[in-house]
C-alpha cells in the first residue's frame, strides 16, 4: 500500500533516536507558490529527537516539528508515492520505493518539463562482510 509520507528513524545514541519526516504537502504555510502555475505543491521534511525508547513516541513527536520545503518553488509536485517492503523478511533486507511525478516551466511559457521518477533504497546489512 503506497503512502505520500515516510518516516526514517535512525537510533542516534542508546536512548535517543532521530526521526526525519518526508511528505507531499499542500499547505500555503509550508510551501511557497509555484511562480508558473500559482498552485502550492512541494515535498516537505522536518527532523526531531526523541529520548523515548519507542518508535510510536518518536512519530508522534516528529509530527509537531515545522516542516520545511525541499523542492523549488517552480516545481509542481504532483505526486509523491512511499511504497516498503520486505519488512519482516528473513530472505530480504526492507527497502522503500520512491515514485515522485513533478512539473516545471520550461523555457517557454507554453511548454513545461515532465519529470517521473522512481528510485529504490534498501536498509544495509552489517552482517554481510
């Protein structure tokens, strides 16, 4: 089941772990106005350390920091799809699919850049040297 927000918690020390958040965002307060189109889309990340020893806490409390744009204005966004697997896999290591659709203006008005993009990341594995 994909989803338009992700969650990397990475443990930074025995008791506080570092969450980073990433999501497609529409919202006029955390994005700034595509100068092409008029229209407020971006990708948007906030971080946050949690002492807690739970990964629920450390969501919960990521949730509440400010979140800040990671794209340019001129992009449009128009998709941003967060698909993981292999979570709980003995035979493979967990890894997340990014699928991001985004727009631009190009040179000239008229014509703008289509850009789909796919990527993959996987979780590495210290026990295979």
């Amino acid at each position: 089941n994909p989803t338009d927000c992700f969650i990397f918690i990475k443990p930074v020390s025995e008791s506080t772990k570092a969450a980073v958040i990433y999501r497609y965002s529409i919202d006029s307060t955390e994005c700034a106005e595509n100068t092409g189109t008029g229209e407020v889309e971006c990708i948007v990340k906030a971080s946050h350390n949690c002492t807690e020893a739970t990964v629920a806490e450390c969501k919960t409390n990521a949730f509440s920091e400010s979140f800040y744009p990671v794209t340019a204005p001129e992009i449009s966004v128009n998709s941003l799809k967060f698909y993981v697997s292999g979570v709980g896999s003995s035979d493979y290591l967990p890894r997340v699919t990014i699928i991001i659709q985004a727009e631009t203006p190009g040179a000239l008005n008229s014509l703008s850049v289509l850009l789909n993009l796919q990527t993959t990341i996987s979780q590495f594995s210290d026990d295979s040297f």
